[in-house]
C-alpha cells in the first residue's frame, strides 16, 4: 500500500515539474537581429519606436500622415511606419 501512495504522489508532481521547465523556456529573451525581414503586423525592435529615430520631413518624403500613436522611420532603405505604444509595423514604404 505504501508504494502506491509514493507512485501516486510521484506521477502527481510530474505535470508541476513539467509545467515549470516550459514556464522558464516562454521567459527567455532572444537577442534582437536587425537582418530579419518585418512584415505589416510585426513588431519592430524596440529602437523603433523611440522618438529620435521618427522621420520628422515625412511630408517631403511623399509618407502619408503617421496615424495616432506612430511615427515614420528609416529602416533598411525603407520608410516603415511603426506603431510607438506596441513596436507594430503599420505600413512599409520604398524610400526614394
């Protein structure tokens, strides 16, 4: 009766164990790569959305106005419209 018990306390904290080695795995934060290619609904790196990194002659740039809450930037050659509360890629733009 006594290994039933410790069978039975073993096999319960199994899912804890478990649990806990996936919960440190989400927690990890990979290193930013600037090389990878951004689509519309990605999120930029975080550099992005800083301030001294906005396009403030957008008009002469032929941008359309930024939207609430974004600013233009010069990314990899192109004018990417960055969302400034979440890093999200609201519109890409070829530069001129």
């Amino acid at each position: 009766m006594k290994l039933h018990y410790l069978l039975f306390a073993a096999l319960t904290c199994l899912p804890l164990a478990a649990t806990a080695a996936s919960s440190s795995e989400e927690s990890i934060t990979a290193p930013e790569t600037h090389n990878r290619e951004l689509k519309v609904g990605d999120k930029a790196p975080d550099q992005y959305k800083r301030d001294d990194q906005a396009i403030k002659d957008w008009k002469a740039k032929g941008l359309p106005a930024p939207e609430k809450e974004s600013h233009w930037v010069n990314m990899g050659g192109r004018y990417v419209l960055v969302q400034i509360t979440n890093g999200v890629v609201l519109a890409i733009q070829p530069s001129h």
